[in-house]
C-alpha cells in the first residue's frame, strides 16, 4: 500500500510521545530497538508494572493491567532483536500474577489515587472483579512475546490466566460488547495454537462478525465502529474470518485514512487533549505497521 512514510516520520516528531516515535523510527529501519525499550522504560515503575500514561486514557502513575498489555505489545515489536529482555519481561508477569484475581483474571483497573486526565471508565472500574476484555488484550500479547521468550511461556501466571480466558469465552452465548469481541478474538489468535481447549472457539465468536466488516462500537461516539483489520491485524485464524475482498477493501480503508498532516485519526473519544494526540501518535504506528506487512 502506498505510505507517506516521510509524512507519518514528521507528523510523530510535531505530535507523538517518544515511545511512537522510537517504535516508528526501528519500524522504518531509522532506529533500534534498544532505543525502543529505553523509551518504554520511562513508563515503568519500581514495582515492576507500568503507567505513567502509557495508556493514553489513563494518566495516573499507578501500574495498572491496560499498561502492562501495551508494554507486552512493546516487547513484542523487540524480541526477536533484543534477547536480553526477558528480565523485563518476566518481572512484568510476576506483577501481573500478583495482580491476578482467584479466578485466573484481570480486573479492569486498579485502584487510582490521581484521577487526573483519566477516563471514566478506569476510574469506575471495579478493581475485585475481572474482566475479560482485560484478561484477553494482557494474555494475547502475552502468548506472542512467549514464542521468542520460553520463560514468559513457562511463567505460572500464564496457564490460569489463559485458562480463564478460554472458559470465559465458551460461556459467551450471545455477542459482547464490540471491545470485548475484538479482544476475545486477539487472544485466540495469539494462543489458538497452543491451548488445545480453545479450539472452535474463533468460528464460535465469529458468527457475531459482520459480514461486512464494520461492528458498531456501542456506548461509543456517533459512528463509532471496529474494522476487520482492528480484529485481525495480522494473518491468521480470525483473518480467515473475513472473506478476501473484505479484507482487501479494508487495506486499501486504511490506506486513505493516512491525513495531511501525515498521521492517521482515531475513530473514538479521548479523556484529554494530551491523549488525543498521543492516540493518534499509537494509530499511525499501528496503521503503518498493519500496511507494512500486507
């Protein structure tokens, strides 16, 4: 697909974070990834977790779940170059198994002293039950970082956390909210191969796919919706979901989606301006990198 790559590089220097701008920069074969995992260190915190606003939305220093899946999708990006992350790696899953309810899940938040620039929805979450939207998006990168790193496969966080996942998905019996499918179907994706028990389980979320494509994201802004690409941004069993045209129409939707200032837009409401911009920033990442590898 046609990238203004030169444009996306500039629109990350005016208005991207310096994680995007890293990411962006080793994904254009203009940087490393130690500079990447130097950018992303800036977000971790003594105990082990990350935060700092590492989820745009989510401000407050604290490490919480959603953070730690973004920094899991962050060394993914690197594993294969930097080997000697696997300390970093397996300290985060000890947090996570920390944070771990009895059932095998996530909650959705933690607790949030500093509610500043933080959406609702964190700050509302109830930190005693779990969620599987959570659980789904942390263990999904989570099974893509432990094909490069045995400790992270072998780690005694990971078969309860996916275990909950799996058995949370078999109970689904009608379509869950837009966010909760997306990431159901990720997490198959990213495990699908490994965990016997969850086979079948992508054709059962499937039949709650559009045909089409577009999934209307309820409770969102007007227009609000999920694309195939946002459920399948790699090849894959959930890819194969989609029929081929589907999936061509939808490159080529992205594509244009690329704007005049070089950077891609986000489809959803942010909780400040600082998080508007850094979302974009997170998007136009995304977007090149999904194009880069059609």
């Amino acid at each position: 697909m046609d990238i203004d790559a030169p444009a996306a590089r500039s629109f990350l220097a005016t208005h991207g974070r310096v994680l995007d701008r890293r990411r962006l920069e080793r994904l254009l074969g203009h940087g490393g990834p130690t500079e990447v995992i130097a950018a992303l260190g800036a977000y971790r915190n003594h105990d082990g977790g990350y935060g700092w606003g590492l989820e745009p939305d989510l401000r407050a220093s604290e490490s919480q779940p959603a953070a730690a899946m973004h920094a899991l999708e962050v060394l993914v990006e690197v594993a294969q170059e930097v080997p000697d992350i696997s300390e970093e790696a397996v300290i985060l899953c000890d947090w996570l198994d920390d944070r771990t309810l009895a059932d095998g899940g996530l909650p959705f938040a933690l607790p949030i002293a500093q509610t500043a620039g933080c959406a609702p929805f964190w700050v509302q979450a109830d930190p005693t039950v779990s969620s599987l939207q959570m659980t789904t998006q942390v263990v999904a990168n989570a099974h893509i970082l432990a094909r490069h790193l045995p400790m992270v496969a072998e780690h005694p966080w990971l078969a309860p956390a996916t275990a909950y996942c799996v058995d949370a998905i078999r109970q689904i019996d009608h379509r869950p909210h837009a966010y909760e499918l997306l990431f159901a179907l990720r997490f198959l994706d990213a495990a699908g191969d490994t965990v016997t028990d969850a086979e079948g389980l992508d054709a059962h979320l499937g039949q709650y796919l559009p045909a089409d494509g577009p999934l209307p994201v309820e409770g969102g802004i007007d227009g609000e919706v999920l694309h195939p690409l946002d459920f399948a941004p790699a090849p894959g069993a959930v890819r194969d979901l989609f029929s081929n045209d589907v999936i061509e129409a939808d490159f080529e939707r992205l594509a244009r989606l690329q704007q005049a200032d070089g950077g891609w837009p986000v489809g959803f409401a942010s909780a400040s301006p600082a998080a508007a911009l850094e979302w974009r920033g997170y998007a136009t990442v995304s977007a090149v990198t999904i194009l880069r590898s059609r």
